[in-house]
C-alpha cells in the first residue's frame, strides 16, 4: 500500500508563483520532490482534461497548476509530457482539440513540459485484476518512468468525487471507457474496475496532487475551496477532500473498496495546513451520495447500456435444458413460456456481457448482438490488435 500521508495547503489564486510555492511547500512535508523524481526521468503529467473544458468552467486541472509542477520537475532535470483521453476517440485531432481549450497548449509554451502526440493504443496487464486483467490504456505511458497524477476536485452526479483516484480512468483510451463501464453492473464493480486499473500503475504512480483551489460541484457550479493536496496514495488524498466538503470518507464506496483490497486505510496522517478553515459545510455533492440508490444506479446503467455487446437467445431454437442458467454468474437469464415452448430470457440489466452462457449452450443458438454505438469500439480494437500483430 502506498503512504497514506496527505499534505495540504491553503492557495487561495491560481497565481504561477503562488502555486509553485505551495507545491514545494507541500511535497517538502513529504520529503521533497527529489524522493520521487530523478533527474533524466520522463515523467508523465496526467492532468483531468474532462471534456475538454475551459478553465473557467473547473472541471479540468487549471493549467497553471500544471505549469508550477512541470517548472519544478524540469528543475530537477527530467523531462515532462502531459498525457491524458479526454472526449470522444483518442486521435491526434481530438487530442490538439483539447491541447487549446484546457489551456494545456500554453503551459507547453512555456517550454517545461511537452504534449502528447502519441495516439497509439497498448495492453497493459494486471494478473490479480477483479474485473479485467487485460486493459487498453494510452501508450505514451509506456515511455513514462513515472506518473504524476494531477486530479480535478468536482464531482459527478453519478460517480461521486472524481478527485485523484478516478482521474486515473483517463489513462484509457477514448472510447474503450464506454467499453469498460458498459461492462459494469453496479457502481461498485465500477470502483473496481478503477482499482483494476490502479493496479496495473501503482508502481508508476508516485504523487497524487488535487486541485481544488477552484472545485466544481455537482450542479457544475464552480465552487471556491483554497485547498491543494498532495501525497503517494490518491485514495488517502480524496479520503481528505471529501472532509473538506463535510463528508464522510467512511461512507464513501469507492474507499471502502480501497480498504478491502489493501490499497487504503482510513487511518492517514494530514499534515500541512489546518482543515478547519476549509470545509464547507454546503457544497453540493451528489444527490445521493456514494452510497449509490436504485434509481441513480439505473441512470448509470442506462447511460452505457446502449455500448454493451449481448447475447441473444432465439426463443424459437432454444431447447429450454437450463445450461445457460446454471453458468450465468449474475443469474441473469431466467426461463419463460412461449409459443414454441420455455425457451431462456436474459435479463440486460443484470448481464455483466462475460459470455458464458454462449461458450456453454450444448445447441450453440446463443448469439451476441453488437449494438450500433459498440461498434466503432470494436472496431477500434480489432485495428489495435491488428497493428500489434502486424
Ligand atoms: S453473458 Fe450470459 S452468462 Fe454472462 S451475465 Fe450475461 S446472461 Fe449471464
Ligand atoms: S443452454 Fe442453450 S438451449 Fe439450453 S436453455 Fe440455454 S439457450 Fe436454451
């Protein structure tokens, strides 16, 4: 498990100078920056670049908190490249599309950090994974020696505070997001998939750094909270952020995860500036918290739904022997009478897609359907797959 010691500091500007004393300030009560990066290391920045927003809107990392760092870890003579997937396919347009309105092409002017042009795809692997073992991420950290992952402080209506832990999903390329949460029956094999991904990165991953001088409530609302923190371990830094906004970290699902999988403990050291001062006491969070309802859970799955590859049982060439049901993890098919007699039903809403119950009918009449949205997906990887091979 990495240290779960947070270090926070009051910033209340998106002033260059400002923010790079207060980084410094903060990764010194860690025990400098020089603990974590080398000089001739290449060290990968992944801001959250949401949607490719503007600054003013909060939802992505100022660029001038990326600048401060990038200023610092050049100093130390390594070299920086920001790379993250934001919106729509990972492509190089899409990329330098985001580059200009995240403000990110301005921070490489300043000549500490370079962007990344690489949209190749690669497989990364993590032999303990829950839910996936094998995951597309961007290529470009491959070249990375380590990663600096900057968070945004917003939250989102249905995934509760992205922060540090879940800005580390945009290490997936574009539209295999989709792919990943399509596949998720709950928001907690979500989380799980997060963890998944964790995993693969948590060696790379040495500093976790949220901004949250400006954050973005849930309504999209920018919302003031002078707060940066900085530590190894993203999920003990989000642990501290939902208390400045008057959580309870031990409510949060995703934490609870954490926990379970030995990533996390919610006994952590805060160390820094006072807390007092900063938590407010009404920021609007989500509706329901993470302790995710029905309803939201269903918005959530209706959301991907349309993504999701299905199998399909023919009503008609069934043969009604219940294989498939006694091989469905989710028992998510269940028999019903019609006119040709009982035949097997899938219930989409509980099918995680794993495809069982195609590899183990004896009368092979389970087909998948590819909706129309999933396709560019497949395609997607069956290119990727290609240029590997080739
Ligand atoms: S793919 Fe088949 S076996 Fe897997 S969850 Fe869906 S219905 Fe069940
Ligand atoms: S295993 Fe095949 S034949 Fe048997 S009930 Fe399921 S779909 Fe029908």
């Amino acid at each position: 498990m990495r240290d779960t010691k947070v270090a926070l500091k009051v910033c209340n500007e998106y002033d260059g100078d400002m923010i790079a004393g207060k980084l410094k300030e903060g990764f010194d009560l860690l025990g400098g920056l020089s603990n974590y990066i080398k000089p001739g290391h290449t060290v990968l920045i992944k801001p959250d670049l949401y949607n490719c927003s503007e600054p003013n809107q909060a939802k992505t990392t100022n660029p001038n908190v990326v600048s401060a760092l990038a200023e610092l870890v050049y100093k130390i003579g390594a070299t920086c490249i920001i790379a993250d997937s934001p919106k729509g396919d990972f492509k190089q347009s899409n990329l330098d599309n985001a580059y200009v309105k995240t403000q990110m092409l301005q921070v490489s002017n300043n000549g500490h950090a370079m962007l990344n042009i690489n949209d190749d795809i690669a497989i990364a692997t993590n032999p303990n994974g829950e839910h996936c073992r094998n995951v597309y991420v961007i290529d470009a950290v491959n070249d990375a020696d380590v990663i600096i992952n900057v968070g945004k402080f917003r939250c989102d209506k249905n995934l509760g505070l992205i922060g540090c832990s879940q800005n580390i999903f945009g290490l997936i390329p574009g539209k295999f997001k989709e792919l990943i949460k399509s596949r998720c029956h709950t928001l907690k094999s979500y989380y799980n998939y997060i963890h998944d991904i964790y995993e693969v990165f948590e060696d790379k991953i040495v500093l976790n750094i949220l901004d949250g001088i400006v954050a973005s409530e849930v309504n999209n609302d920018p919302r003031i909270l002078n707060t940066i923190l900085i530590g190894e371990n993203p999920y003990a830094v989000d642990s501290v952020a939902l208390k400045v906004i008057n959580q309870n970290p031990q409510d949060s699902l995703l934490l609870n995860e954490s926990v379970r999988r030995g990533k996390f403990s919610f006994d952590l050291e805060l160390v820094g500036d006072n807390i007092e001062p900063l938590i407010c006491s009404d920021f609007h969070y989500t509706s329901f918290g993470e302790n995710v309802k029905s309803a939201s859970m269903r918005k959530f799955r209706q959301e991907y739904n349309s993504y999701q590859k299905r199998p399909v049982i023919p009503s008609n060439l069934c043969k009604g022997c219940k294989i498939c049901i006694a091989n469905c993890p989710m028992k998510a098919i269940s028999m019903q009478s019609g006119q040709f007699g009982e035949y097997a039903k899938v219930d989409y809403d509980r099918c995680i897609t794993c495809l069982k119950c195609v590899d183990n009918c004896p009368y092979k009449v389970i087909k998948t359907k590819t909706p129309i949205k999933y396709r560019p997906i497949d395609r997607m990887i069956k290119k990727s797959l290609r240029e590997r091979k080739d």
